[in-house]
C-alpha cells in the first residue's frame, strides 16, 4: 500500500512555551490546528478484490476454430497496437489479467494498446461443461487455434503476456510465426516437459476433478502453483479470495482436461547458442522479458527458460516479496512492461500519480 505523505505534517509542532500557555487557557492555538491541516486529510479504503465478469469492460467475441470454440475478450481501442494474452491453470482472462490491467498504472498504460486476452477452451466464466467425446487440443493444437484469434480480429502481428501455460503456448506459437509477435512477456514459463513428481500430482489432480470435483488436495496444489508456500504469511486475504473461487468458478471437468494437456507437453527443444556472433540457434527470436516471483514454485524453471534463450534480446526478473506476481506485486510488474515495452520502441506514456511509488528491488539476472 502506498504510504501518502502530506507536507503539512512536516512543520514543526508548536514550542513547549506555547503548549503550556495553552494548556493554562484550556485551548490549543487556533494556528497550530491549521499548521496539521487535518480537514484536509482524505481517507481512502481500497476497493475488494473482484472476480466478475460484471466489473470487465472487455467484450467478449466467440473465434471458431477447428478444435472447439474460443472466447475472446477484447479491452481497448481495436485500432492500436494489439496485445495478446493467455491464463495459467485454474484461471481465465478475468481471474488472471482483470485486477492486473485495472491496476492504476496499467489503466494508463493500456490507453495506447488493444489487449486481446484469449481463454482456452473451456476454461471462460461460466463455461458449459465439455462433451464427452470431446478431444481437448494438445499444447501445440491450443497454440494453433491462436491464428484463428489472429485472423479473426485482423491482426498484424502483437505483442504477447501470458502466465505459465498460457506462456507456454505462446512460445510454441513465437516458434512457428515469429513474423507475427512483436515481443514476449512471459511469467512463470516453463521450457521443458514435466517431471515425474509434477507427472504424478497432475495425473492424480486430473483423476479427482473428474470423479470428486474440486477437492482439498486439488485446491492446495492450485494455490501452490500460483502462490508457493507460506502465501498466508504474505497475502492471507487474497489467498482467501483465490481458494473461494477455485471452489465456487472453476468447473472441474473442464479444468480436468486443460491440465491433462498440459501434463503432455512437450520439450520447446529451444536452446542458446554458445557463439553470440551466430544468429541461427533454434531458440526465440524475439525480445522476451522473463519474470518470476522469489516465493514462487517456477523460479528454477525461469532460469532453465532464461538459459536456453539469446541473451542479446532476453532479460530475467525476479521480484520480490511474491508468487504470484499480478497480484502481489502489481506495481512492479506493471513499470517493468512499460520499460520493457518503451526499450522496443514504443511510445508509451502513464500519467504518474502526485504520490510517490517506490518500484523496490528486483531480482538480477542469472
């Protein structure tokens, strides 16, 4: 929370000889109450964490596609420079973005962008449970359907944000049209195929939202994946906020099937290129910002991500003092993409607020 410093409150206090003529006549001095200037003072509460497509001002577009339907939200004038986003496990677009570009100093920001956030199949706000025989597209399949969003919507090429799988997937789709992605913001990637202990917990999270729904055991592993450990040391009311919508919103069949395909993924077989002087290493190629929470579960995977990336147009992050970094630490993470952004050449511009904001301390790359 942003500490508020009213400059009236640095005068000095009246003297000790003052005070006590004071106290004789029972009454302060009338110009030491305008010295503190207290009517002036404005108390403000933040707003609760809201969830609701209800508070969105995006609208929502169905993309057809030839593995299912998609939903679109759209967030901005459609005539600026398009950003593409993706969720994580257990969210959509609201769940995931919506708080994150509401924050004060994204609102600014989003005024020169048109954000396009892209939900996977199944996973929107109130999303009828899939059929049976549905086949849930692979992570290259789910990373296909976004030339679909991209034809739909006319676009000529984006910049991408997307959170763990969704980073995923647009990796996979920077690998196969690299023409189309102007640059990456990537939180919480992960670059290679599942282990077997994360095998083995998925495999078993999978097996109880199909046959028990969202169980205890489900629901601590989605908090560990977003928050790491100890969050209720950190954030005991947002961790509240995200177990009840996990119980209430998320509908587990679907879910059941999004981590399915995720637990299948392949390697991105990407890798740096020892000699900086060549250009042809099978690795991104575009510039990519690779960003991390100290407290979250995925910081070694960010680095195996950093390693195997071209260190010419890549930079690794680690923020402090969160997991899940949206939420936690929104601030940071919103002046790291504008920076990030204005390094690649756009012109962005955020009104700054009277009040100061310390950006605080982020992790050096590796």
């Amino acid at each position: 929370m942003t500490d508020v410093v009213n400059p009236s409150l640095n005068r000095k206090m009246p003297t000790s000889g003052i005070a006590e003529e004071a106290a004789l006549l029972g009454t302060m001095p009338s110009d030491s109450m305008d010295d503190i200037e207290l009517k002036n003072i404005k108390l403000q509460f933040p707003h609760a964490r809201s969830m609701s497509r209800e508070d969105s001002n995006a609208q929502e577009e169905v993309v057809e596609t030839e593995r299912g339907n998609v939903v679109v939200a759209v967030q901005g004038n459609r005539s600026k420079p398009a950003i593409v986003t993706y969720h994580d496990l257990g969210l959509n677009y609201i769940s995931n973005f919506q708080a994150f570009f509401n924050y004060i100093d994204m609102r600014a920001l989003i005024e020169n962008f048109c954000i396009y956030h892209v939900n996977a199949p199944g996973q929107e706000e109130g999303a009828h449970t899939l059929p049976e025989d549905y086949i849930y597209p692979s992570m290259d399949e789910l990373a296909d359907q976004l030339n679909h969003v991209v034809l739909h919507f006319n676009l000529k090429h984006f910049i991408g944000f997307g959170v763990g799988v969704g980073a995923n997937i647009l990796c996979r789709y920077t690998l196969n049209h690299p023409e189309m992605v102007s640059a990456l913001c990537l939180i919480n990637c992960v670059s290679t195929q599942p282990g077997w202990i994360e095998w083995g917990y998925q495999k078993l999270n999978t097996r109880h939202l199909r046959s028990k729904g969202m169980t205890e055991g489900v629901l601590d592993y989605l908090m560990w994946h977003h928050f790491g450990r100890n969050t209720e040391d950190r954030s005991r009311d947002l961790v509240q906020v995200y177990k009840s919508y996990f119980e209430r919103n998320v509908n587990p069949t679907n879910l059941a099937l999004f981590i399915d395909s995720y637990v299948k993924r392949t390697d991105l077989n990407i890798h740096r290129d020892p000699d900086p002087t060549k250009k042809n290493a099978a690795t991104l190629k575009v510039p990519v910002i690779n960003i991390t929470g100290a407290s979250s579960p995925h910081v070694d995977d960010t680095v195996t991500f950093n390693g195997r990336l071209d260190p010419t147009n890549s930079s690794w992050m680690k923020i402090s003092d969160c997991g899940m970094v949206l939420e936690e630490q929104p601030g940071k993470v919103s002046e790291a993409f504008r920076l990030f952004l204005q390094g690649e050449g756009y012109a962005v511009h955020v009104r700054r607020r009277s009040s100061c904001m310390s950006v605080g301390s982020l992790g050096t790359p590796k």
